[in-house]
C-alpha cells in the first residue's frame, strides 16, 4: 500500500464506522420489517416499506408540509436576512451591537424557541395575541389555515440572523472597485444592487440557501413543542412523521424507508439548485 | 521497623475486605419515574425507605412524559437494564409485556405477606394484567374526571351536569366573550382522544367491539364528535385547537374557564394555598365525568426482564405500593389506587376530604383505559390525528372517523 493510502486508511475507517455502516444498516433494515418490540421477528420485505410509504397519505401531506415550510422559510430568510446584511454593511454606529443583539435567537436551542412561541401566540394567555387584541386585530395563529405559516414565521425568527451573518460576510469580501466603477457611470442603487451586488454575492447566496434548506428539512422541535402536527395533519413534517414511525410506534423499517425518501428529495433539490446556479453564472461569464 | 511497617498493610487489607464485603451487599436501584406531582411524594418516602434499608440507595431518574418511553426501550434492549424499576403507562402495557421486557410479577406478589394485591381497585390492576400474568402494580391513577369551579356553579345555582348533554347546556350557558364554559385540549393525538373518548363513552361508543372489530366510524362515535365539536364551537376559548394540558390548566387557574375535564390528581394542586389559582385556591370540586364512563390512565410500577437484582427490586415495589405506604402517600397527596385507602376515613381527614375520595371511587368504578393492544400508542395517536382533523373544520365527522377507521386497519396490517 502506498503511503498517500496509507495516510487515508485512519480517517477511511472513522467514516467507515462512524457513517457508512449506519447508513448501510439503516438501508437493511427499510428492507426488512423491523420493530423494536419483535426483535425475534425481523423479515425480509424487499421494497415493501418503500412502497407502503409511498402511499401513506400522511407520508405525502407531511413531505408536502415540509417542502412548502422548506421554501416559505427559506425565502423570507433570504429576503431578510440580504435585506438586514446590505443596511448593516452602511451601519457606522453600534455596528458591533447591533450584530451581536441581532444574533441572540440562533443561540437558543429550537425546542426552547418552540415553546416559547406556544404560548407567546397563544390566544388567551400569549402577549402578542394580547396586544394584537387590543388594537382589534385577532389571529389564529394555530389554526388550520395559519399554523404551517406560523411555525415558518417563529423559523425565520431564529435563522434569519444566520442569513445575515452569511451576507455580510459575502458583502464585506466583495472588491470596492466595480462599486465604484458603477457609482462613477452614474447606476442607481436599485441597478448597482441588481447587477453588481447580486452577481457577485451569488455563490455565498447559494451557499447560505443550501445550508439553510438542509437545516429546514430537519424541523422538528418548533412542530413537537407547539402543534404535534397538528390541526388534523396541517403541520406534520417529515422528521416528525419518521420521529413518531420510529420511535414512539417503534417501526424502525417504515421510519428508516422515509428517511431514505427524504435523503432521496433532499438530492435532488439540491442538485436542481447548484444546476440552476452554475448554468447561470456560465450564461452571465459567457455574455 | 518491619511490624510497623505491616500495620498499614494489615489496615488497608481490613478496610478493602470491609469495602468489598459491603459492595456485595449493597443494593442501587435505578428508577426511571414522570415528573409528576406523585413523584415528589414518592421521593420523600424513599428517604424513609432507605433509612431503613441502609445497604440500599434508589435512585431516580425523573423525566417528563415524552422522553420516557424510548429511554424504557433501550433499557429494555440491553443485556441489562439501565433501569431496575421501571413505571409503565397503561397503553404500553400490553406492548412491553408481549415484547419480553417486562418480569411476571405473581411469584413475587404470592410469596408478599400483607401485599394485598387484591385492595388495589380492579379497574386500574387489571390494566398490569397480560394474557393472565400480572407485570405491573398500580402506581397511581390518572382517571379524568370532571373539574369544576364550585363558587360559580353556586352562584349561577348550577347543578353539576350528569349527563354530557346537560354539559353541553351547561357550559354554553356559562360562557361570554372573555370567560369560559370549559376549558378543552383539542390538540392532536393524545389530547383529544383522551377527551373526546368520554363523549364517546357517553354515547355508548367504543374504539372495538367485543369481538375486535373497529367501530370508531360507528353511529354513536359521529354523534359523539358532532357533540365535542358543538362543545368545542360554543364553550372553549377561541382559537385553542392546539391547546393540551398546560394551557387548560392555565386558564383554570387564572379564572378564565369555568370547567374542565382533567386527571383527578389536578384538583389538589388548583386548590393548593399559595399555589397556581391565588386567590381561586378552594374554589375547585372533582365530580364523576358527564355521562359516567371515565377515561381511565393508570401508570404501573414493572420489573425489567433483564434487570439484574429483581429481588431487591421488588422489596422496594412491595414497599412503596404496600397498603400501608399507599395511605400514607394518599395523605400526602397522592392519587390512590387501593380501595382500601379510598375508603379510609383517616385519609379523608387529613387528605383533601371525604367528598373528594368519594368522588375518585365513583370514577374509577366506571373508567376504562383509551385503547388496548400491542399498538395502542399509535392507534391513538392515529384516531387523535383525524378528530383534530374534523374538530378544525378539515373533515367532516363521518369522513375524519371513517378515515380513522381506515387508519387502524392500516397499522394492524
């Protein structure tokens, strides 16, 4: 064995055991009919919970939720986190605080955030429904109609700050130069943000919106903190469906076939996205 | 020089036989328990009991609901238990025992004098009963029954309704813009079912028929949910489809709610001085759920199969759940489960009076759990889902109970 390899060989082993055989045991056991309450009893199904899942309507509603959570989050983070980064970067005093307070959501763990919210927007007993009541304004937050949006909203709440950590550090990396070239051939703000800003901020822009959609796909404890899923199965996501298969019904197989869908989504997305983004910025170099 | 050097060898070798003398004979058990308010009582008597056991330390590993169920699973995977005393909720029963992970318990129950096994209420030790061999003795009930602010039902010279219709009527009757007739927990799964199912119980309806055959979509079980929607629609707080227990119990104890259908156990913690109600502490009565039939929860204490010393395991089960402890756990507050402490006068006297033990016995003569089955946390799990579903406005009665139905046939596959 060469020594290139041989330098490989420990950190091939660590990912070996610590990534590759629990993903290939997952994969094993959506192939077998496998609970936890009847371990002598594990049969081989093939690609029966693939199918059983794929026809689960609540397998579909709760991907549906998720993916409608996924973009409604992550568009209104990238909107205001771009939005907060740009008058940041102008910023000239308490600068350095501003940062700071406008980070503290992200440090607080999601299922704190989660029930912190529950009872916030809680009809009879929150503030903010209280102080809405009192301007005349009353909002079922948790209602069938708005708790998918709610639960988006308490999302960009927490990650929007992370948008905009991203942002200004893209915005502050960018040469000063074609700013000025822009500012000297007369653009306005609106024409130097749009074809100057945004081209150059694309790749971090790309990097913040795969990152943050990754972490979206994930949620879990605002849903388990407030809703359950609920009204009915209005806010069920994905992680949610998996967590209740796996581990309060405790049917491993169904739970590990679902997640295998999700990684399966999950690729494609963002194999669409890095595509769109490359052909893009290939068009734009070749013009 | 060389005896004295042999001195402190001698020593060390006593001390290490001593040690290892009392290693052997020492005892730890580990508890895995909900943090309830049965649990601070529990505590404190395990001080008692390791006072007098003093080769033996308990330790209890206290947790809310939702974290215990998968940590009672691995323990009950390993070659051996995390836990050797483990308290088991009464849909997992059936589950944990036809699984292996639960340790018979007649033998030990045979061989207990002054055990007693049979004082313990019928309805809430039948539930540690699988296929004719007992794994669980009843730690404390959590039947609901029907909570009541006796000051305004007084005032408004409101009887306290017996049938879920004069509920109905009653909680209508009660409510105004900003206060309320009842305070409901419509949220999704475990929640509503436990609720609704009292409706459903007052309509005579049942998830099974004597024969095993689902009858959720049933005549009685729409009418039933037409009936909690009603309720819902005219007597709740606006805009509570996701409220569950905490929030209910909010709006008791801050006065916004007239009733609700709640454990018990909660009647002593509203009417606590200085607790959670201020002012309203004492205003609160228990009185049998509408209709009679009672939704009834039992947590049991249970052996692990691989649990190392059951012996010692047990002693401390025996102990803690004897007739004698049980009354004096009933004293301090807790939720008895013997006959022979709910009959007690002296636990009438210094407990929280007759009329409140008299009350429980009346529920828990007519109270049956939610479901039963090896799969009972997903059935109702899965009946919870579609009746928030018909409560919000997204099915009607008969489609979300039909599709409930369908559901259940789905996970018994």
């Amino acid at each position: 064995m060469q020594l290139k390899h041989r330098l490989v060989l420990p950190l091939a082993l660590v990912l070996s055991a610590v990534m590759l055989y629990p993903v290939a045991f997952s994969f094993w056991i959506s192939l077998h009919d496998y609970r936890l309450t009847r371990l002598d009893d594990v049969r081989w199904v093939g690609f029966e919970n693939y199918k059983f899942i794929a026809t689960d309507p609540g397998f579909l509603n709760a991907m549906g939720n998720t993916i409608t959570f996924v973009i409604g989050a992550v568009t209104l983070e990238l909107i205001l986190g771009l939005g907060l980064a740009i008058l940041l970067q102008r910023l000239v005093r308490f600068q350095n605080f501003i940062r700071s307070t406008l980070l503290a959501p992200m440090f607080i763990t999601p299922i704190a955030v989660g029930l912190m919210f529950r009872f916030l927007l809680n009809s009879e007993l929150g503030v903010i429904s209280h102080y809405l009541g009192e301007i005349g304004i009353t909002v079922d937050w948790f209602g069938p109609q708005l708790a998918l949006f709610s639960i988006i909203l308490i999302d960009v709440w927490q990650w929007t700050p992370f948008m905009v950590l991203m942002f200004l550090a893209g915005l502050e990396s960018l040469p000063k130069s074609p700013f000025e070239a822009a500012r000297i051939d007369g653009a306005s703000a609106w024409l130097t943000f749009r074809c100057v800003t945004l081209p150059m901020l694309r790749p971090v822009i790309t990097v913040a919106i795969i990152i943050r959609a990754l972490d979206a796909f994930k949620v879990f404890e605002y849903v388990f903190a407030i809703t359950r899923g609920g009204p009915g199965d209005a806010t069920e996501t994905i992680m949610y469906y998996i967590y209740q298969a796996g581990f309060r019904f405790f049917r491993m197989g169904e739970a590990a076939a679902a997640a295998f869908m999700l990684i399966a989504v999950i690729l494609v997305l963002v194999i669409a996205l890095v595509k769109a983004t490359k052909s893009s910025t290939a068009g734009r170099n070749n013009v | 020089m060389k005896t004295r050097n042999s001195l402190p060898a001698f020593a060390a070798l006593l001390s290490a036989t001593f040690l290892s003398t009392a290693l052997v004979n020492a005892a730890e058990l580990n508890i895995i328990i909900e943090e309830v308010p049965d649990y601070e009582i529990v505590k404190k008597l395990t001080d008692e009991y390791m006072a007098a056991n003093p080769d033996v330390t308990v330790k209890f590993d206290a947790m809310p609901f939702d974290a215990m169920r998968d940590k009672i699973l691995t323990s009950s995977l390993a070659p051996s238990a995390t836990y050797d005393v483990i308290i088991i909720d009464n849909p997992w029963m059936e589950e944990f025992a036809k699984a292996g992970y639960l340790a018979p318990l007649d033998d030990y129950i045979a061989a207990s004098d002054g055990y007693n096994f049979d004082d313990f209420v019928g309805a809430v030790s039948s539930i540690g009963v699988v296929d004719g061999k007992t794994y669980g003795v009843p730690y404390y009930n959590y039947a609901l029954g029907l909570i009541v602010r006796q000051d305004i039902f007084d005032k408004e010279g409101l009887e306290i309704p017996t049938t879920i219709e004069a509920y109905m009527d009653t909680v209508k009757s009660l409510t105004t813009e900003d206060f309320f007739g009842a305070a409901m927990q419509p949220q999704k799964g475990y929640k509503i079912m436990e609720e609704w199912k009292n409706w459903l119980y007052a309509n005579g309806g049942e998830v099974f028929d004597a024969d095993g055959n689902i009858i959720i979509n049933n005549e009685a079980a729409v009418k039933a949910l037409n009936q909690y929607i009603e309720t819902y629609n005219t007597a709740a707080p606006k805009n509570s489809l996701n409220w569950g227990f905490d929030e209910a119990l909010r709006a008791m104890s801050s006065g916004t709610a007239a009733t609700m259908l709640s454990y018990n156990w909660m009647l002593p913690a509203l009417n606590a001085e200085g607790g959670m109600s201020g002012d309203l502490a004492g205003n609160f009565t228990l009185h049998e759920v509408p209709g009679g039939k009672a939704v009834l929860g039992t947590w049991s204490w249970g052996l692990p199969a691989n649990a190392k010393d059951k012996e010692a395991a047990w002693d401390f089960v025996s102990w803690i759940s004897s007739p004698e402890v049980a009354k004096r756990r009933a004293i301090m507050g807790g939720a008895p489960v013997r006959t022979s402490v709910l009959e007690d006068e002296t636990v009438w006297a210094e407990g929280y009076g007759e009329a409140y033990y008299k009350a429980l016995t009346g529920i828990l003569d007519d109270a049956a759990p939610l479901t039963s089955g090896t799969n009972a946390e997903e059935l109702i799990e899965i009946i919870g889902t579609e009746l928030s579903a018909a409560v919000s406005n997204q099915k009607t009665p008969q489609e979300a109970l039909d599709d409930a139905a369908a559901a259940v046939k789905r996970a018994n596959r």
